[in-house]
C-alpha cells in the first residue's frame, strides 16, 4: 500500500494547524476492521501520531460477535448432528470452554464457506445432513444471507438453516457517541456498510452530536483523504457528515440490498461483545422464515459465559484502549494462541498491530 507522499504532507500540516488551534492532539476512530488493517499495513498511524491519534472501533464483525453467541454456536455444535458452515474467522475464535476448532478435533462437523451461496450448494448436494450457516456480519453481509434464504425456499431445500447475528452500524455509533467516557473528535465510517445503507443515515452524527464524520474507502489515499477532510471541518469549525467515497457510496444506498433485508429480517436487541446489549441493533428472520431460523429448530443448553482473564477486546473495541495496553498482548495472546477474538479476525485491532509491528 504506496502512500500519497503529497497528501500525507497536506495531512500533516494541516494537523498540526489543527493542534496549535485545540492545544492538544486530534482522536479520530476508524469504525471499520478493514481501515485499521489498511492503517496498520501502511505504516500511516505512526507517520501522523505527532498529533493525530487513531484509535480502532467496532468495525470487525467477527470481533464483535458475544461470548455468549460464541458459547451459543459451540453448543450448537456439540449437541447436535449438524454440519456447522462458517467464514474461516469464526472457527478459531475461543469461546468460554472451547472453540469450533477444538470441536472440529473432538469429530464436530465444521465446513469453511467463502459465501452462504456455496453452503447452499452444499445443502444440496448433501440432502441428509443439516446444514447451520452462521450469519455474522453487518449490513454488508446480510442481504446475501437472505438471498441464501431465498434460494434455499424456492428451491425446496429444506436442511439448511442460519444462526442469524448481524448486526446494525448506526446503533453501535450511537452506543459509542452516547459514552461519556469515551473522548474523539472525529469518526471514519466504513466505506462497505455504507454502500449498502447510504450516507444520510449517519448523519446524525454531525446534526445531533456535533462530531464530523467522512465515509472512507480503503486505500490508503482514500483513508488520508477521509483525514484531511476531517482536519477541514476541525479548521473551518463546520461539522457535516461527508461521503468521501463517492464511487460506490450514495446518498440512500442501495435500494434493492435493503428491500431484501427487510424482507427477510426484523431489528431486535442483541448483545455485543464490549457493550452488552443495544436496542435495535440486531437482524432476526422474520417469523415467515421461521423454518430457517437455526435458533428455533435447535434447541442448545449453554452455560454461562465469560471472558478470559485479562482479555481487553471490549476495551478495544470501544476505542478505550490500544491493542498493546492489552497486559496480554504479544506475550500469552498472539494470531497463533489468540485468547481472544481481536487477535484472531483478519480484521481484528489486535490482530492488525501484531502482524505489522503497529506498536
């Protein structure tokens, strides 16, 4: 990932303009796992940290997902005959006694999917045994989970199923705007999520809590331009929300991605991992998908949940600490004995720092 040498030199007068101004250093919050891989990769955070700091949020789906999902899934494949179909992510994050790796070991039947597409062909093609795919994710991955539904219904295959735990970004803003505790003058919006819900509906970021935000693509150009236009609105003192991703984000979004996860998903209360519950912010099948709801057709005895010793991923997650603060960090959790979910998503803060020495 080449940086911008000229924008980077905009961005950092521009920062510094910005600090003498405030007095004080600038926080931004990259909402997305995939930006802070991206920041990591490039070496951008620590070309900018004289008086930029970036702090890393909810953005990895995986990350986010709550020990008691997790417990609930590992459950699921333990206590039933079911072929548990996953993103390759979900399989090594550690629950509280075990993981659907270490299932997998014990004769669980865990299958790596790429899409929910090819779990539908493997439905298929392997009529006696159910299959459960689980449906982690925000509003980028959901319609195609429902159109998996879709397929599934109109094709009469009828041993699939989905652990439906997306998620909804505009509640987790909400969540992080409304902690007195937490301190930033400025968000990066994750540039998938928005071309699926559009731009104007984050704009209560900027109308009701005065904090400007900018919707960010993923290169490394496209993030330091997030940035400068982020410093713009600290110099100028205008607070907006800005789409600086114009090539695939619009103003609405995208209409026939939202009309199928309405179709298909109501929003409930849903537990996140570092800030429990949150209204409104979870998608649940419809009682007209019932049958495909994994959840109702499989019932699971879980135990109670909890985190490892020491483990900061809810702290990280909600940009109160840094990967490496974590007393864990690089010593008894690392990619290859994550002890928690941040070091072990591909998208993961924790896991974006180890791998490219971003500490």
């Amino acid at each position: 990932m080449e940086l911008d040498k000229k924008l980077l030199k905009k961005v950092i007068e521009l920062s510094k303009r910005v600090t003498e101004k405030k007095g004080r250093k600038i926080y931004l919050m990259e909402v997305c796992g995939t930006h802070t891989t991206a920041i990591s990769k490039s070496g951008l955070r620590s070309l900018i940290s004289d008086t930029i700091e970036l702090r890393s949020g909810p953005g990895c789906p995986v990350c986010v997902t709550d020990q008691s999902h997790v417990d609930k899934i590992i459950a699921l494949a333990r206590q039933h005959p079911v072929v548990i179909a996953t993103f390759g992510d979900m399989v090594r994050v550690p629950g509280t006694h075990s993981s659907l790796e270490r299932e997998r070991a014990r004769g669980a039947q865990v299958e790596i999917f790429y899409s929910p597409h090819e779990a539908i062909l493997f439905a298929k093609k392997n009529p006696r045994k159910e299959i459960v795919f689980l449906g982690i994710g925000f509003e980028t991955t959901a319609p195609a989970i429902a159109m998996s539904i879709a397929d599934a219904h109109n094709q009469g295959i009828k041993n699939y199923s989905v652990v439906a735990l997306h998620k909804s970004v505009p509640p987790v803003m909400r969540a992080l705007l409304d902690d007195e505790d937490l301190h930033v003058d400025g968000f990066m919006l994750p540039g998938h999520v928005c071309t699926i819900t559009g731009r104007k509906i984050f704009d209560f970021i900027s109308s009701e809590y005065s904090i400007p935000a900018v919707i960010a693509g993923f290169e490394t150009t496209d993030i330091l331009q997030a940035i400068y236009l982020l410093l713009e609105q600290f110099f100028s003192g205008r607070v907006q929300t800005i789409n600086a991703y114009t090539r695939l984000v619009h103003e609405e979004g995208n209409g026939k991605a939202k009309k199928i996860i309405n179709e298909f998903f109501e929003t409930v209360d849903t537990a996140w991992r570092g800030f429990g519950f949150i209204p409104d912010s979870g998608f649940c099948l419809k009682p007209d998908y019932a049958y495909y709801n994994a959840e109702k057709r499989f019932s699971v005895e879980v135990g109670e949940s909890s985190m490892p010793e020491g483990c900061s991923c809810g702290d990280v997650l909600r940009g109160k600490m840094k990967p490496f603060h974590c007393p864990l960090f690089g010593k008894t959790c690392t990619p290859a004995n994550p002890v928690g979910p941040c070091m072990v998503s591909s998208e993961g803060a924790c896991a974006a720092y180890y791998n490219y020495s971003d500490w």
